[in-house]
C-alpha cells in the first residue's frame, strides 16, 4: 500500500476556509436534531378530520419521500468512499454528516407514519416513473463509482443525487406539502421535520454544485455531460408530477404552480453550474454559502 501523508499534521492542516469545511461547520450547528422529539399529537388530531383523497395524497408524498430518502442512505457509501481515496479530507468531513442526515430523513418520516397508524404496505404509491429513478437510475449511478472513479463518473453521481432526487424532486416536494398543510394549518409536527429536513437538504445541494463545479472547473468537457443528463432526466420530472395530479386536487393544490416549480428547479440548478465555468479552482473552493443557496 502506498504510504499516505496525514494531513493535518502537515504543513496543509485543515482547508478551513473551503466550502466543504464551512459546511461541515454549519452542519454540526444546525443538522442535529433528533427525529424522535417530535410531537406528533396534533398531526394524528388532523388526520382523523382529513378525507381519504386528503389521506391518500398526504401518504403519497410521505410514502414517496420515505422511499427516496432509504434510497439516498443507501447509495450514498460510494461517492464518500471515491471522495476518501481522493485524499479530499475536507470533503469527507462533511459527507460524514450527509450520510448521518440522510438516515435521520429516513427515521422521520417513518416515525411520522408510525405516529398515523399507517403500518401497513405503501409501495403501490411508488409509480413506475418513482421506480425508474430509485430503483434504476439513482443506484446505478451511485453504484458505477464502486469500479470506476473517473470525473465522468463523479459527474453523473452527483447530477442525479444532488442536482435531480435533491435539488429538483426533493425541493419540489417540499412545495408539494407547504402547498398542501401550511394553508390549512395541518399537521404541524410532519411540518417542523419538513422544514428541517429542507435546511439539511440545501447543504447537500450545496455539496453537490461545488463538487460539481470543482469537476467543470478541472474538466471543462464535464458541463456538458451534466447538461445532457439533466435534459435526459427532466421528462422523469416531468412525469412523476403528472402521475400526482389526481391526488393533488383533494386539497385543492395548484398543479401548474408544482410544475413551475420543477421547471424552475431544473433551470436553476444548470445556470448555477454554469458559472463555474471558467473559474479557476481556487474561486471554486472559496465561495461562500450563501452562493449556493444554504440556508
């Protein structure tokens, strides 16, 4: 084995100034919180005063963001073992409480189906179209960098993980459940976890446009391989809000607005990228959070 140089030991130290490290900071500040201190005495309150086309949308984004959010906890190990071979200590640092944060999302909403009585077999609200993604196009992905760490691989990872699942069909069930309880004032417990699963979120958003952007910074070919599977993924967006539709109507949820949404989602994401390119690599690891949207 090659013998490895300990970095913080070195005259290198620690990048405390790096975008990774001030993640890492932010995440020990504002990402702990434990999912079972949450009360959820008023949300099972409003879910017995709730239709069942109101219970059946409510279960189909529950159902649907528990999924995805098992998924992200169990392919995530390959981006952080290919980041640690890489030497990229910083980067390590805070995909340590990445992984930790994506198995708390997963405890959340379990515990909120839990508290709802809702024990039962909800695969049926995951679509063909859900599956595709998390069943194919997500572990794949992930899983090409257990053989293969090349640029091009990182790149396709991290577009699907961070800026499709995270960045577009996350951020737009967010939307989906605020449009859906907060004018209602229902359920407030499913809310609160809800609005701090988007605040971790957008540190992993974070995460994945600077690796990205360090990607098309060293490898300038790489901004068009992330657009061309953006494009490639947007009719998976497209369709995974229509076959929603029907549910979305219980609580008279706007669904053009949902669309906006995800079209803007995924505009957003590539014009972000798209400044990077040019950059040169020292701008890439000095940004500042609020550069990406870090809440």
């Amino acid at each position: 084995m090659e013998k490895r140089t300990i970095l913080t030991t070195s005259s290198r130290g620690l990048q405390e100034d790096s975008l990774p490290f001030k993640l890492f900071q932010k995440a020990k500040r504002f990402g702990v919180w434990n999912p079972t201190d949450f009360d959820f005495t008023q949300d099972v309150q409003d879910w017995k005063t709730f239709t069942s086309e109101q219970k059946k949308q409510i279960l189909r984004l529950i159902s649907q963001f528990q999924g995805g959010e098992e998924a992200v906890t169990r392919d995530l190990l390959p981006l952080m073992m290919v980041i640690a071979k890489e030497g990229r200590l910083e980067e390590e640092m805070f995909l340590t409480t990445f992984l930790f944060e994506e198995a708390k999302h997963t405890e959340f909403f379990r515990l909120v189906l839990n508290a709802l009585g809702e024990k039962g077999d909800l695969s049926h609200y995951h679509t063909e179209t859900y599956n595709t993604i998390f069943n194919d196009v997500l572990p794949t992905a992930m899983a090409r960098l257990e053989h293969d760490h090349s640029p091009e691989a990182l790149a396709e990872a991290s577009t699907v993980y961070n800026m499709f699942v995270e960045g577009v069909l996350a951020e737009t069930g967010y939307f989906s459940f605020y449009q859906s309880l907060e004018k209602t004032g229902t359920m407030p417990g499913l809310l609160k976890g809800v609005g701090y699963l988007k605040k971790d979120e957008s540190r992993h958003i974070a995460y994945g446009t600077f690796l990205l952007q360090r990607l098309i910074s060293e490898h300038p070919h790489i901004f068009e391989i992330v657009s061309n599977k953006m494009e490639q993924l947007t009719p998976l967006a497209i369709q995974l809000n229509q076959e929603g539709m029907d549910n979305a109507l219980a609580f008279d949820s706007d669904y053009e607005a949902t669309m906006n949404f995800t079209m803007k989602q995924l505009s957003v994401r590539m014009e972000i990228l798209a400044r990077s390119k040019g950059k040169r690599i020292e701008e890439i690891y000095k940004q500042k959070e609020s550069d990406y949207g870090v809440v």
